[in-house]
C-alpha cells in the first residue's frame, strides 16, 4: 500500500515539475484580435466538423459524412479574409489549404466509395495535419491594426 502512496504522489508531483522544464519552441504568430478570432472560429468548425464526420461513420450514413466533409473543403478556405494571407506564413497557409482540400477528397470519396473504414483512414491522415500545425504554431494576439502591413517582426520564432 505504501508503494502505491508514493507512486501516485510520483505521478501528480514530479512528472509534472518535469513537464513544466520543456520550452515551448512553436512559432508565436502575432495576429489582432479579429484575426485571431477569424483563425480560432475556423479552427474549432473544422474540430466541429470533424466530431460530425466521425458521428456520421458511426451511424454508417456517408452522405452525411460527405456532406460534413465538404462543409470543412475549399469552400469553407474561400470564406477567409483577405487580410490574414498578408500576415500569415506560407507553410501555415499550405498546411491550412491541404487540410482543406483532404477534406474534400474525404467528401467524394464518401461519396463514390461509401467505404467508412478508408473514411476514417484519410481523416487519421487529415488530422496529423492537424496536430502537425499545432505543434509548430501558437497564436498570440497583438495590437497592431488589421489593416497594418506585415512586417517580419510579427512573426517571432521562439
């Protein structure tokens, strides 16, 4: 009994100290705050989405998967402002833009195939994209106007 005592207060004491000594090395991307909230919105209708998609495979209904998916495609990427191409960095930019074509594919191939063992296979795919972005990027907010040129300053690497 003593054993486990100590191994528990292993757990929650040490191990996180541990965790805490690790440097956050992702990229900080200076965005206002109208950015910010345009590129987090995105960010949780594609989680949305993706929890839709994942239900609708469960229910083996790939007319809903497709149509979830194809909300998540090209169409949803044109519906972007302008003004965060100029701010953003490029390989964020491509790995948005993949992410959003992957679902399209998801979508017709739901469609043509209606093979929900390969849906869940390219939403696996699509996802590390996901997690790729979120390992090398955070977003911070920043009081420079919308409208502001870009500047190599706003994109701090850390």
């Amino acid at each position: 009994m003593k054993k486990i005592i100590i191994s528990t207060l292993i757990c929650f004491f040490v191990l996180p100290l541990n965790a805490a000594d690790e440097t956050d090395n992702r990229k900080a991307l200076l965005l206002s705050e109208v950015q910010r909230h345009h590129v987090l919105s995105e960010m949780r209708s594609m989680l949305l989405g993706t929890q839709q998609i994942i239900q609708a495979v469960a229910e083996d209904d790939m007319l809903a998967v497709a149509r979830h998916a194809r909300m998540l495609g090209m169409e949803m990427a044109h519906k972007g402002e302008d003004h965060l191409q100029s701010v953003l960095p490029d390989d964020f930019m491509q790995l948005g833009m993949s992410v959003h074509k992957s679902f399209d594919k998801i979508a017709t191939d739901a469609e043509i195939l209606k093979d929900s063992k390969h849906t869940l296979s390219q939403l696996s795919i699509t996802l590390q994209q996901c997690v790729t972005c979120h390992s090398a990027y955070q977003i911070w907010t920043t009081d420079i106007p919308v409208d502001a040129e870009p500047h190599p300053a706003h994109q701090l690497s850390h």
